[in-house]
C-alpha cells in the first residue's frame, strides 16, 4: 500500500475527525434552545437523515443552511429569526469544534507513524477554512495529540478549490504543489463522493469506512483497493508489512554470508516490529539520545533480527545487511554496542542479558528518567541460571520500567527445550520471581501491541511476556525445524524463501 509512496494525504470531516456525530449534537442542541413546542426525541435520533433530506431539497437555493434554519424555526416554533438561528447553531458549533471535535481513535498514531517514516502529510479537504482554523489553532484534543500545524506539510480547503469532490481538482492540485505523480501518493477517505474524486485524480485509495458511509461500502469496496475498518487496523497492516521486510532482511543477511541463525531470528520479527516501530520511543537520528527506551537482544546469536530491524527503521542502510559476518564489517554475528548505531547492549553469551537490562532499569530509576526497558529472553537460554538470579535481582528492585520478553520458540540448539533442560512452566516460574505474566501469541501483531500497553501500566513489578511463537517463522520449509537454529540457505532455498515473504 506504501511501497513507492512519497506523499500521504487525508481527507479531514469524516475521515481524521468524526464530523457528522458532532454535527449531530450541535442539531440537538440548537433544537433544544430554540424550540418552543415539546420535543419527539425519537426524532432528533433521524436528525442526519433530516438534514441530508432538507439540504438536498434545498441545495439550487443561495444558502441551504439557512433555509434548513427556516425549516427548524417553522417545525419547532422558535420566535427566533432564521438568520438567527442560523448565527446560534455556529455560535454552539463553535464549542464543539474548539472542545469536542477530536481525532478519530488512533489517527493521531498513524500520522506520527508516518511522518517517522519520512512520508510528506498533506490535508486535502472541503472543511472551511473557518473550521479548519479552529482545529488548528484552537482545539486542544487535536494540538495535544498530532497538531496539524507540525504534521502536515500542505492543507487544501473548500476555498482553494472551485469544484468540490467528486471532481478531483483537489487531489490534482495537491499533485501541482508538491511536483509528485499520482502512483507516488496514497489518499485516505471515508466517503464514496472521496473515493470517486481520489480515483478520478489516478490516486491509489484507502478508506476507512466510517459509520456514516454504511451504505455505501459495496459502491466504495468495488472502487478501491484498500480498507479498513479504523486506524489500528491500518497502523496493523504496516506492521506486518514492516515485519514481511525484516524478515527479508534477515533471510539476505544469512545468505549473504552463508552462516548465521535464521531460526530463531524469525520467531522474533514480530516482536521486535512492534517494539521498534510501534513501542519504543527511539531515534534513528540520534541513537544514543539519553531518554530512550532501551532494548536488550540476550538470545544475542539472533542479531540478523535486530539489524533487519534497526536497518528498516532508518539506524543505517538496509544495503549494509548484505555485509552481515564478513570481514571488516560493522554488522558481526552478534550484537555490538559499540560499533552499531541503535544497539544498546552487547550479547551472544547466553544467559547475560536480564543483568545488563536489570542494571539499565536501576539506572534509570536513580536518574529519576522514564525511559522503559526491554530484554528478551530465549526459552532455551532460561535454562541459564543466571536468568533467575538476574529474575530475583529485577523484583527486589521492583523494576516496573522492566520489560521481558520470551521468545517460547520451544526448541534450542540441538532439540526441544523441554527434552534438553526443561524451563517449564516457565509462567509460574517467573510469577514466582515476582513478575507480572502476561501470554500471548507472538506472531499475532495486535496481541503483541495490547501486550507491550498492559506491561506500560503495571506498577511496583517487572513484567514478563510469554510470547508463544514458532521456530523459522514466514519460511515455510524452516517452521519449527530445529535443523535450521544455525544454517544458511542455498541459493535455491533463498529464493523460495524470498518468494514467500514477497507475497
Ligand atoms: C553461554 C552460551 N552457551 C551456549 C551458547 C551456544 N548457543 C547459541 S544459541 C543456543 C540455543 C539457544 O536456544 P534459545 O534460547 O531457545 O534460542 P532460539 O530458539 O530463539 O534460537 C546455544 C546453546 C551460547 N551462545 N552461549
Ligand atoms: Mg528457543
């Protein structure tokens, strides 16, 4: 959906906020402060489909607003004016599009999402400029959570335009000011006249239906390529595109170098997809920025893993992971604080990590910093004792700003965990250490999400999350085969791989 985009651009009323509801009320409102009759409430429930119908009826007339203010003085027998009622209803919209118009659940994280990730933002919209004024300038909900001003590079508004969608001179103009093509933009609408305009401009479309639009889904499925139910399912499909790249990545670098463990680097692409690109608060442009969240990587010998991942969020170029173990490159088997951009602790021997993270977490604790940190954990390397001194050492300090993660792949170097040293149960275990458990299936991108937000909240405790996962994940002849912990794939195999990850 991404792939090849330069520019981003959103409709507002409907698609960033929910326009029609408030709409909705401020109706209500004003018929409550001017009607002198008794109010059929069940009728205020079909006010939209009311006002639709009176706008339509009157739209060849100078203003339908106004005339639709004449209706409602006629039907609730205001002693107002209709130009007064008219002035009223701005004077109530006023407050609501300065206190209670807000962003749409999760827009505002799928904007800085991808404005992260270098995407030009644009508004191109019928909102009046009046309107559009007030979001950016006046509303707190908006401005505290993405303000407009700071995201979005370009606003077109009723005014810029003469026609109005589905005339597409909008998104063309859009095309005109940022000098882009249409196959390099991608629109988000919600409505048909939206979709119409967008496809109309040669524009690729994603909508996020929007209750108002109901009726219109089948129309709107046929015209576009791309929708969604509301924003986490789009900040979702990203993810797992993201965590299709990675998994790319770490396929290459292994080829590339003919050694290296693609196993149990890809049990854990998921996790670290949704830690680097969804979780963590980090910056590729300054990799030891003292605020940070911090990520410890103790199954070290998985470090394909966090390249790919460090390398796709923009630490240093994805080329690079072609280098992967070869002489004189920066990027060795395993991770190196040192010599990497984004590696936050050096690991490989088995068994260390939980004590650098432990130590990263005091430290912030006696900075007085709110930076988390986050470590995971093999299921077999928990056969380390280590693991459990460092897991008593982490409750006795109450390390809420903790964050572990098992990798439960079941299966280590030469077999199945519990055939070797069995862990298990390794959820009673570190509940006796003191640690909040939470189990999750570690390939499903929403579960992981939901996860990371819980273990944010828990306090005076580490938490520790049991991802069940699968050994050679997204590969198929590398799913749960114990043969593939420490094997590079042949050229053939390499292309199969890749193959299946580009679907
Ligand atoms: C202290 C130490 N002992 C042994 C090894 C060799 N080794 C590398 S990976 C591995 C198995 C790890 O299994 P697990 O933690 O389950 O990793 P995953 O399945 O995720 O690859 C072993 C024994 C090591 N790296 N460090
Ligand atoms: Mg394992």
């Amino acid at each position: 959906m991404l792939k090849g985009k330069k520019v981003v651009i959103f409709d507002m009323d409907g698609t960033l906020i929910d326009s029609v509801g408030i709409w909705n009320e401020i109706d209500i409102e004003l018929i409550k402060q001017i009607s002198s009759v008794k109010i059929d409430f069940n009728e205020l429930n079909r006010i939209q489909e009311i006002r639709d119908g009176k706008l339509k009826e009157y739209s060849k007339c100078k203003d339908a607003y106004l005339e639709y203010c004449g209706y409602l003085k006629e039907k609730y027998k205001s002693n107002l004016t209709k130009q007064e009622i008219h002035d009223l209803r701005y004077k109530i919209a006023e407050d609501f599009l300065k206190y209670k118009i807000d962003y749409k659940e999760n827009a505002e994280n799928l904007i800085k999402k991808l404005k992260d990730d270098g995407y030009i933002l644009a508004i191109a919209s019928t909102t009046k400029g009046k309107n559009m004024e007030i979001y950016k300038n006046e509303n707190k909900n908006i401005k505290n959570k993405a303000d407009i001003n700071q995201y979005f590079s370009l606003i077109l508004l009723k005014e810029d335009v003469r026609e109005l969608k589905p005339n597409p001179e909008v998104y063309l103009k859009v095309l005109d000011l940022l000098n882009v093509q249409p196959e390099e933009c991608l629109i988000f609408e919600d409505s048909l006249i939206g979709v119409q305009a967008a496809n109309a401009s040669g524009i690729d479309v994603a909508v996020i239906y929007d209750k108002y639009s109901d009726g219109n889904r089948k129309e709107i499925n046929r015209l576009c390529q791309y929708h969604f139910d509301n924003y986490i399912d789009v900040i979702k499909y990203i993810l797992i595109q993201k965590a299709k790249e990675i998994r790319k990545g770490i396929i290459e670098a292994v080829y590339q170098a003919q050694s290296g463990h693609p196993g149990g680097s890809l049990s854990i692409a998921d996790i670290l997809t949704v830690l680097y690109f969804h979780e963590m608060h980090i910056n590729p442009q300054n990799p030891k920025w003292e605020e940070r969240d911090r990520f410890v990587l103790s199954k070290g010998h998985c470090a394909p893993a966090l390249y790919a991942t460090l390398a796709n969020r923009g630490f240093f170029d994805v080329e690079d992971l072609k280098t992967f173990r070869h002489i004189d490159s920066y990027l060795q088997g395993h991770p190196d604080r040192k010599h990497i951009p984004g590696v936050d602790m050096t690991t490989g021997s088995l068994g260390q990590g939980l004590s650098a993270a432990n130590g990263m977490a005091i430290a912030a604790k006696l900075d007085h910093k709110s930076y988390r940190v986050y470590c995971v954990l093999g299921d077999g390397e928990i056969e380390e004792g280590q693991i459990w001194e460092a897991a008593m050492t982490a409750n006795k300090y109450h390390l809420d700003n903790l964050c572990v993660i098992v990798d439960n792949n079941q299966l280590q170097i030469d077999g199945k965990i519990e055939e070797v040293m069995s862990p298990y149960p390794v959820d009673e275990k570190f509940k006796s250490f003191g640690f909040e458990i939470i189990k999750i299936d570690g390939h499903d991108i929403q579960e992981i999400i939901n996860a990371f937000e819980v273990a944010r909240n828990i306090k005076g405790k580490p938490t520790c999350i049991i991802a069940s996962t699968i050994k050679g994940k997204g590969v198929s002849f590398m799913e749960n085969q114990v043969g593939w912990h420490g094997k590079a794939p042949n050229e053939e195999q390499y292309k199969q791989a890749m193959q299946e990850l580009s679907k």
